[in-house]
C-alpha cells in the first residue's frame, strides 16, 4: 500500500510533470486564463493519461520494442478523440474555450513521457497510481495557476466576481503573465519539495 | 554464405510483416473504437451546433419559435455581397420572416445578420464579424448607426446622406454596411414573396455593381469603336519623361477608311500598389479616354477607378493639360477618388505620360495636331511616400 501512496505522490510534488520535470508547458501556459478551463484541461489530461497508460500496460508484452511509438500514438490518439468528441457533444462551452488544446494532448510530452519510461514496463496496478498521481499533479498545476489569473486577470473566481474590474491586471490574462505565475509556481514547488525531503531526512 | 544471406533476408521479410501487421491490427481496433464514440457522439454535437445557431437566431426573431434553413435554396451573391446562410422563422406553422447572414466588403469586410418580416421591413440586424478599423468602421455595428434600419423597408433607398446617416470619418464603412443590409434585405423580402406569399416589393434588386477591369480587347473596342487594330513595334511609343511608368504596348487604331482614328497605349506604373491602364489618344491631342486593365489597390479605395464614374472623366480631355490632382494640388484638374488620394495621382501620371508619348507619336508618324504644352509639360503629381 505505501508502495501505491509514493507511486501517488511521486507525481504530485516530488516528479510533478509541469514543475519539476518541466514538460508539457505549452497547453498549460495557454489555457490557464480560468479555472474552468484548468479544470477541464486537468481533467481531460487525466482522463487520456489513465486510459493510455493502463492500456498499454496490459498489452506490453504484445507490443513490439521496435514499433512501440508508433503503437503508442495509437492509443493516446484515440483515447485524446473520444475526449475530444465527448467534450463537443456534453460541454460544448468547454470544448470552445479549449479550442485546439484538447486535439494537442496527443503531443502532450507528459503523456508520451509516462507511457514510455513508466507504462510500458510496469504492471497495470502501479500504472494506474503513477498515472493518476501523474493526473492530478497536472491538474492542481493548473488549477492553482488558473486561479492566481483569473483572480488578478480577470478579477472572478470561477465566474463569480470578487475583485472590482478597476483593480483587475490585464497581464495576468495575457500570456507573459501565465510565464510569470508558472514562475511562481515553480519556487513554491522547489519550497514544498525542500520541506517534504527533510522531512523524509528526518525520519 | 549465399544461403545464410537469404535465410537472413527472408527473416528480415518475415519481422517487416509481422510488425506491419500488428501495427495495423491496433490501428484497427483503434478505429473501430473511435468509430463507435463517434457515432455515440455526432448527433448530439450535431444537435447542439443547431441550437447554438438557433439561439443567436432567436435573438434577431425572439417570436419565432422555430427556424428553417434554406441557405441551400437561397438566392446567389449579388455582386460582391455574398449571402452565406439564410432561415425562415416560423412561429407555429406559418413563416414570419427571414434572417439572412450576408458577408461583403466594407473598410475591411463584413458579415451581418439581417431580419425581414412579412412586410418587408427590416426588423433588426446584427454583426457577426467586422474586420474594420477599432472606434471608427466598428461604430456601423453600434448604436445609434445601426438603429436607424430597424422599421426601414427593403425598398427603401439605403443610401448614405438621403435615408442613412453616415458615421463622420467612417463613410466607406456606413455606405458598404447600408449596400449589404439592402441586399441582404431585398433578396429577403423576395424569397419571402416568392415561396411564402409575403408582401410583394417594387423595384428590382439592389444591383451592388462589380467592379472588373477591362481586358485590352474590350477597352480599345470601347475607346476605338469600329476601328481595326494593329500592334505598334515596341520602340514606336516609349516613356521618355519618367521612368517609374512603362508604356509596354502600344495599339494604332484604323478607321474603315484605313486612317489612324488613335493610339491605345497600355501604361504599367505604381498608384497604391499598382495599375495597368491602357490610354486612348486621338490624333487631334485629346484623350479617346481611359480604361482600367488591372489594379491591385485597396478594395473601396483605389479599386474605385475600375468605376465608369472614375474613368469615364477623362474622355475628350486635352493631352497638354496639366493632369494634377486635388486637393494636394489646389488648382488641379482632377478630382480625387474620395479616400484613394495616392491611387489617382498614380493614375493621372501614367496618364499624362501616355497621353504625351502617344500624341508625339501620332503627330510624327500620322500627322497629328500638335498640343500646345506648357513651357513644362513634365510637372507630374507628387506621390507621398506610403507608410
């Protein structure tokens, strides 16, 4: 079970794909303008994370080494269109505020990334942990992200205002904002990791 | 050795087509998969993309409670307008009116949404997209511009200054938006009167004329009526004065009794981007007129001088006169294009050089009047520098 947990929070601080291992910047820079959107885009990822990894976990040993990322883009692919599809068809608002985002999660480096070095090699049961680790990792990214711009972009939290729009900084809507929260983002990280690995000294 | 060799290959061959094959068998089941989401999904995307463009419809038509598409049976582009979709809104079973989504140029371009009732008055109109300058071409789509064509009837007149009032400093834009909301209107009400028995309308539809250059043929049959032509040898007519205008062809007009009746000259040279007009002198040294053969100016601007209004100025004009442009030149002869100041002084220069070169030519080679220039013919429009 412990082994499940650090497999779980591996991905949230300590390996956090936008944070620390840095890849898959570009959707999450673009489509952090509101919270809704993280949300979506966090969950959306998620969702093609999970399903790829698990999949091509069960059938490794059925998969060639030698076409594997071909069989690969396969997967993420057609798991990243049903969502696509889904998305059009039950959240339209969505799906049109995430414009191309959601088809690029099949270049998403963070899903190629795990589905190679961790998927292809392990069993579906810590598959599925890293994936999910891996998931929400992204997801609170940008979440936490979202909220920072939309709360000093737009003046909103989840559409609700809370900020008068005279004191809202347009900056933050724009895309050198998203640069500098993710900044941010990337020395609380560096912070919260410092305290858990002395934590973990400690012991 | 040999044998070990073709062992070796057709192993090679065997693992190529054992990869492709299971390469495609996940393709395969990839797609089966996907072919099942979509067909789980397509209606209801479908379904919601039709109730996305029926709530913006019902905006326009808030009575309606359906709308029937009829793009598909709609009436073509009248000149540069195109009408890209078009619905009747019915409210029960019988039809109350139309919208139709019209795009055309205007500063930039533009797509409207127009609505027609029974009566052939304009209910209400809505921008979709305008492309045209922020706080000037953009103020068609506001109020109080806008407001004034609700209640007016498609035969109105829509013309700016008489039953439309223009935006100070955004006329081009007011003119072109009042074009496509008359067209867009009119085409309404007839479709209306043809199909569902509404009022029927006077007049005939608003003719937004397309402005098309001339081919050679046709322009010197124009200038040179009932005249034969034959091409002059490249040297005959050739620009002497300046050299950013290229006289490149040049045409001598016969009459039926075998006498010169002109010279047409094609003159190639810059205005706002650049033109090719082609220059009819006659022998007693005025212009037979002008005819534009192409021009890749700006569309409501410069592009104005494919216009009969424009170029049919210039006929019976005399070579020697001075070919100036006002207001930059105050006495000037001729009158800007409204907005296209740049593209008729390029055009009264070429102008004025073929007309020149041309009557030297006549005169010399088929005893043509001499004009009686100025002490300086060669004062040519100065062309600011563009930005």
């Amino acid at each position: 079970m412990k082994k499940y947990l650090s497999l779980f929070t591996n991905g949230l601080i300590k390996e956090n794909p936008l944070l620390a291992l840095m890849i898959g910047l570009c959707s999450s820079l673009a489509v952090t303008t509101s919270i809704a959107n993280g949300i979506g885009m966090g969950l959306a990822m998620t969702f093609v994370l999970l399903m790829s990894e698990i999949i091509i976990s069960l059938f490794r040993k059925l998969i060639p080494d030698s076409i594997r990322i071909p069989v690969f883009i396969i997967v993420i692919a057609s798991f990243t269109t049903i969502v696509d599809l889904c998305m059009k068809a039950f959240t339209p608002e969505l799906s049109k505020a995430m414009g191309v985002f959601i088809p690029l999660i099949v270049v998403n480096c963070i899903i190629m990334g795990r589905v190679e070095s961790f998927a292809s090699k392990r069993g579906i049961d810590e598959v599925i942990f890293d994936a999910l680790g891996m998931g929400v990792g992204y997801t609170w990214v940008l979440v936490g992200i979202s909220f920072v711009r939309e709360l000093l972009g737009a003046g909103t939290v989840l559409g609700f205002r809370l900020l008068p729009e005279t004191v809202s900084i347009g900056f933050f809507s724009q895309a050198p904002g998203g640069f500098f929260v993710f900044g941010l983002f990337i020395s609380l990280n560096a912070v919260l990791k410092s305290v858990f690995l002395k934590k973990g000294a400690a012991k | 050795m040999g044998e070990a060799r073709e062992e070796g290959e057709g192993r090679k061959m065997k693992t190529m087509f054992k990869l492709s094959l299971t390469l495609a068998a996940y393709a395969v089941v990839a797609c089966v998969g996907l072919a099942f989401v979509y067909n789980a999904t397509a209606p209801i995307i479908e379904a919601s993309a039709a109730n996305e463009v029926k709530g913006a419809l019902k905006v326009l038509f808030p009575e309606a409670s359906d709308f029937t598409d009829v793009s598909s049976e709609f009436g073509g582009p009248s000149g540069s307008i195109g009408f890209d979709r078009a619905f009747v809104a019915v409210s029960g079973d019988a039809p109350i009116g139309m919208i139709v989504q019209a795009t055309g140029p205007t500063y930039k371009s533009s797509t409207l949404l127009v609505a027609v009732n029974m009566n052939r008055t304009v209910t209400k109109v809505q921008f979709t997209a305008n492309t045209d300058t922020p706080g000037l071409g953009t103020k068609t789509a506001e109020s109080p511009f806008i407001d004034q064509f609700f209640g007016k009837k498609t035969d109105d007149e829509f013309k700016t200054g008489a039953d439309v009032t223009a935006i100070s400093g955004a006329t081009i834009s007011s003119k072109a938006v009042a074009a496509i909301i008359k067209a867009a209107a009119w085409q309404a009400g007839d479709y209306l009167a043809k199909n569902h028995g509404a009022a029927a309308g006077s007049g005939s539809a608003p003719v937004v004329a397309e402005l098309a250059p001339f081919t050679l043929e046709a322009g010197l049959a124009e200038l040179f009526p009932e005249c034969s032509f034959e091409q002059l040898p490249s040297d005959a007519i050739a620009n002497s004065v300046e050299r950013s205008v290229v006289l490149s062809e040049a045409w001598l007009a016969r009459s039926s009794d075998g006498s010169a009746a002109g010279v047409g000259i094609v003159a190639k040279g810059q205005t706002y981007k650049a033109s090719t007009l082609l220059v009819g002198v006659l022998p007693d040294a005025t212009l037979a007129g002008l005819r534009v053969l192409a021009t890749t100016d700006s569309a409501n601007y410069g592009k104005e001088m494919l216009s009969p209004d424009f170029y049919s100025l210039f006929a019976g004009k005399s070579v020697a006169d001075a070919y100036l442009v006002k207001p930059s030149v105050p006495e000037g002869d001729i009158d800007s294009i409204s907005g296209a100041t740049i593209s008729t002084q390029g055009v009264a220069n070429m102008l004025k050089i073929a007309a020149y070169e041309g009557s030297r030519y006549l005169r010399s080679a088929h005893g043509g009047k001499a004009a009686s220039f100025a002490e300086d013919p060669f004062i040519l429009n100065v062309i600011p520098e563009q930005e």
